[in-house]
C-alpha cells in the first residue's frame, strides 16, 4: 500500500519510513510542504487535521502523526504545543536560536530547573485517511526529562527524555531501539494491525 506521509519534518518522516516500510508500506513523500493551522485541541485533532489537509492536496492515501512531549510537572505542556513551546506565552518565551528545538529544550530545562518530578511521557497519534475512511491508532513511551542534553540521535527533545528502564536519553539509542520502545513505533504498529484486522495485508507497491 503507498501513503503519503502529512510532514516535512526530517525526524519524522525518517521514522515513518523506517518503521511502516518493513510493515509493507511504500511511504511517499509530500512534493511540498503544506501549512496547515493546527487549530485542535488534541493530538487526534490535529493529526486529522493534517491527514484531510494533506489528502485534499494529494489525493493519495495519507498518515499523519501528530505528537509531543506530555510533561507531569507542567500540567502536560508542552503536549500539543511540541514544537512551538519556545513561543508560547506558558512559562514565558524563548527566541528560536539557534534553531526551534534548541529554544524548546532550554525553555523546559528552565522551567524544570531545581523541581524534582521529572515525569513525562512521549505521545504519538496517528491517522491514516483514505478520503472517505479513516482509523487512527495512538502510542506512549514514559520516562523522565533529564537535567541536561544527552546523545546526537534522534531529533526534537530525544536529547533530554530518559526512557523508562534506560539509562541514557533517547537520542543515545539505536534507531531500531527507539523505534522498538517509541510512542511512533507503537502507534504506527498498532495502525497496521488494525488494517491486518480489516483484512488487509499491505504490498510493497512494484
Ligand atoms: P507536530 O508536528 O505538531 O506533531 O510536532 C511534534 C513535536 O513534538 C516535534 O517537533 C518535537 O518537538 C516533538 N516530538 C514528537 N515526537 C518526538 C520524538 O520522537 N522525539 C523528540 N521530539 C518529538
């Protein structure tokens, strides 16, 4: 089955391919990147959001992942607010150098410094929409913000989450680890199961 993949971020994208192109998906890349408002007020929401954006353009079947960081101590932000909490006016904002990620985990290092809960989880909802039929699937991954970055891998905030039972942070695993214990792993997973249990046993496109 060949779906188009709703985003242009490079981690993500990478991750979607890796784990769905085993599962028997060709995942296509998007021509050009769209911009869709991001107006929900859930992961669902707005992954729906994107796969119906994505899917008005395309007209090819599309899977969107919608995810971020759930943080215990900061009432769940920055949650849905991922990747523009550097800019948000919670816990006061950040300029976004040298880039938006680097903003956002120094904005959560302060805004954790000296608290001792440290719990969060990473949260992933997908949504695969054909145009007239959709399903989504979500996974989590638990683990605590560490004190300082840590590790080159993985993107976004991987440098400072410490998965349950780890000892590193998650940009210190090996792709195949994080995709084996990631919220994207087990929401992408899970997805393909419930196509297997519609009947449908994806093939690589020739
Ligand atoms: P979205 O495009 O609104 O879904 O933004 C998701 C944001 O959450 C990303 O830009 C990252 O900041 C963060 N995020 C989601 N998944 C991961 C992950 O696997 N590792 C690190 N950060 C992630």
């Amino acid at each position: 089955m060949r779906v188009l993949a709703a985003t242009t971020n490079e981690g993500k994208l990478k991750e979607i391919k890796r784990i769905m192109e085993p599962l028997g998906f060709e995942v296509v890349e998007p021509k050009r990147k769209l911009k869709v408002e991001e107006s929900g007020t859930s992961f669902l929401e707005n992954a729906y959001l994107k796969a119906c954006a994505y899917y008005k353009e395309f007209g090819l079947t599309t899977i969107a992942d919608d995810s971020g960081l759930v943080v215990d101590s900061l009432q769940g932000y920055p949650g849905i607010f991922s990747s523009r909490f550097y800019a948000l006016d919670f816990g006061g904002k950040e300029l976004p150098e040298p880039s938006a990620t680097e903003a956002n985990i120094r904005k959560l290092l302060r805004l954790l410094k000296g608290i001792e809960d440290r719990g969060a989880k990473f949260v992933a909802c997908v949504v695969l929409y054909t145009g007239d039929k959709g399903l989504f699937a979500e996974g989590e991954c638990k683990g605590e913000i560490l004190e300082e970055k840590r590790g080159e891998g993985g993107f976004g905030y991987d440098p400072i989450f410490k998965p349950e039972g780890f000892e590193g942070s998650m940009a210190q695993l090996s792709p195949e680890e994080k995709d084996r214990i990631s919220h994207r792993g087990k929401a992408l997973r899970k997805l393909s199961e419930l196509l297997g249990g519609l009947g449908y046993t994806p093939q690589i496109c020739p």
